[in-house]
C-alpha cells in the first residue's frame, strides 16, 4: 500500500504531453506546440548529426530525428514552479537508428535539446536533411498539456517475487486505486516532475557519464578513485528530469523504444535555472 504522507514531501508538478494518436490532418500555425512533423526553427538553424553504431553495427553519421516542439508561452500557465522560460520554443531531437542509451560517453550528441529565445514570427518551416530515413520522420500530431501532481514512484516497490497470481492482483488494484486518490497517472509523456523508472534510478549514470565521463554498462563500472566516487554521489542531486517520452503511436506509425521503453532528457538543475540546454542527457529505460 503506498504512504501517501511519505509521498507528499516529495511531490512535484508535471505537465503532462497529450496527443491525438491521428495524424494532423491540418496546417497547425508557426510555432504552435506539437509532436513530430516539420519543426519551426531559425532560418540560420544547422541540424544535428550524430555518428555511431546502429543494430546491425554500422557507424554512420546520420541526421537526428524530431521529437517535439514546446511553444513556452503555450504550457506557462501550467509550469506551477516556474521552471521553464516564459517564451520562446523548445525543441527535442533524438537519433532512432542508433537509439543509445546513454552508458557510454560516446553517446555525446545522439539527443539533443534546442532552446529559442527570439520571435515566433521568425521562424519557417525546416525541411529534413535529405538523408533523412522515411521512418525516422514522425508524422505531426498538436498536443495540449495538463498538470499533475508527481511522485517518485517505482512500481516494483509494491510487489514481490514470491506473491501468488491471487496476491498480485490484489496488490495491482489497490496499487491503482491508490494513484487515482493521488490524481497520478502513469506511462506517460510529459515536461518536469520525477521520472518514472523502468530498470532503477539513474541518477548516477547522468552524473558519471555526462559529467565524469565514465562507462556505465554491461562491463564492470570504474568509478575511479574513492574521492570520485562520492563526487558522483553528491552531485546526483544536481540532476532532473526535462522530459520525459513514452512510447507512442500516431496513424500507421510507431514509435517504440525496446520493449515498452522510455527516454528521459535529464537536466542539471542549474543549467535550467540558467536556459541552458547545451548539456541534457538522455538515458533510455525498457523492460
């Protein structure tokens, strides 16, 4: 049973992402906030290749893909902390071929966050890069926001290995009960509040890899020296979560990261404070 007085302390407001799982079938106005299609960027904007390793273990530089696009005057008034800029665009970019994970400090560049700071008016229309893969391109969907009380919540928490099918069910409806009463709603897509983990925190790997640039993966993890390893561990807290992206599905096309995955775009929180985007770090989380 969650301890709603527990999670009280940590609650946090996120702005949820909704979409419509149809296509656009209209021309939605410059600037306006939205998942995939053409981005609206600055005439001058250089789009952002990343070189690495696909599947079949091909490098190849390849274009990053649009995600989304937040008009920030559009989801102001749901941004209760005050966290984000006031005006301008927000952009997300992700490399889906190779689809890293963010273990390895190799995979410095493969996502990437755009901030605009200017004029609506001046922006157009970009058009892909030509090498652009066909099913790299998501198809345009406009998105409204809502906001949502946050809670640091790990679903393998409240339940255990060794529960009967009986008992596991029981646990899973008063778990969901439980978030209803909370007002929390799970697998979503969404701006700010607290990741919703897959495989465990990852707070250190934001650290590690992005800052110290270290390897976190499958081989043995080398931290280093004692003295580094504690820096890891006090600097987690300078971290949160910018965006976070379920899985999802728009007309004939979808979007999946590994088996029912998530990517999270993590932000120092002094670097938000200060509008700078240049160093967000993606991890992605599957089953």
């Amino acid at each position: 049973m969650l301890d709603k007085n527990m999670l009280e302390t940590s609650k946090r407001n996120a702005i949820l992402i909704n979409y419509s799982e149809d296509e656009n079938k209209e021309k939605l106005p410059k600037g306006t906030s939205k998942i995939g299609g053409k981005p609206d960027l600055p005439k001058d904007f250089q789009w952002f290749y990343y070189n690495g390793e696909d599947y079949k273990k091909i490098v190849e530089n390849r274009p990053l893909s649009f995600l989304m696009q937040i008009n920030c005057e559009e989801v102001h008034k749901y941004d209760k902390e005050n966290l984000l800029p006031e005006k301008g665009m927000l952009y997300f970019f992700y490399e889906l071929f190779t689809m890293t994970w963010g273990f390895s400090p190799q995979d410095r560049g493969s996502a990437k966050v755009f901030y605009y700071g200017g004029e609506i008016e001046d922006l157009v229309p970009a058009d892909f890069p030509e090498d652009m893969e066909k099913d790299c391109i998501i198809p345009e969907s406009k998105i409204d926001f809502e906001s949502m009380n946050d809670y640091p919540i790990d679903f393998l928490d409240y339940y255990d290995v060794d529960d009967s099918d009986e008992e596991m069910e029981r646990k899973e409806k008063e778990f969901k009960k439980d978030l209803e009463e909370l007002g929390y709603k799970a697998d979503t897509t969404k701006l700010l509040g607290h990741p919703e983990f897959i495989q465990g925190e990852y707070w250190e790997e934001c650290e590690g890899v992005a800052r110290k640039n270290i390897y976190y993966g499958s081989a043995p993890i080398k931290y280093g020296s004692d003295e580094v390893k504690k820096s890891i561990k006090e600097n987690t807290k300078d971290w949160t979560l910018l965006m976070q992206m379920s899985e999802l599905e728009i007309g004939d096309y979808g979007l999946y990261f590994g088996d029912c995955g998530k990517i999270y775009f993590n932000i120092r929180k002094e670097d938000l404070k200060n509008k700078n985007f240049d160093d967000v770090w993606l991890i992605l989380q599957c089953y």
